[in-house]
C-alpha cells in the first residue's frame, strides 16, 4: 500500500499515513474480445485468398504470359539481334585490339 508523507512531528521524523485507493471498476471484455478474434479470423481468411491467388499466378498465369511473350517477341528480338551480330563481332575485335595495345605496348 502507498503512504503520503506528512508534516514533522515531535521527534522531527516523518509520519506516513496511507494513501486512499478507490476500487477497480470490473470490465467485462467478452463482447471486445469476440469482436477482436472475429477480425483477426478475417484478415487471416484475406491472406489465406492471397496465398492461393498468388499461387495461381505462379503456376498457371505466368506460364502462360511467358509462353505468349517468347511467341510474340522472339522472332522480333531475332531479327534486331541478326544486323547488329556483325557489328557487336566488329567492336569486340576493336576493343580487344586497344586493350592489346594498352597491356603490351
């Protein structure tokens, strides 16, 4: 239990008196609770929904994109690649040459 100080008495030492206290106010928290768990169960069921959409998508959806995107743009990406293989071939060549030069003199 608490105690307050009060003023000096005869001897000079402190005298200490206890300190009120008022009762708890009891609380029932059932409805808060229920109200609590009943939110929790639907946040768990929306990851639940998300876990398996995301499933999908990496088991059927992007397997498909993938699919449809290598048909669509792999000639396209071919035929850019073909003009420019010679020219890549040449610059290769000319950077190795200046490096020759820069390492052996």
């Amino acid at each position: 239990m608490k105690a307050a100080l009060k003023s000096k008495n005869k001897t000079g030492h402190q005298k200490l008196s206890p300190v009120k206290t008022k009762s708890l106010l009891v609380i029932d928290n059932t409805p808060i609770r229920k109200k609590s768990i009943k939110q929790a169960q639907g946040w768990l069921k929306k990851i639940e929904d998300t876990e398996k959409s995301a499933k999908k998508f990496q088991e059927i959806d992007l397997k498909l994109y993938t699919d449809w995107y290598n048909l669509t743009f792999n000639p396209l990406i071919e035929s850019i690649d073909c003009p420019v293989s010679p020219f890549r071939t040449a610059m290769t060549q000319a950077n190795l040459t200046k490096a020759d030069r820069f390492w052996w003199g």
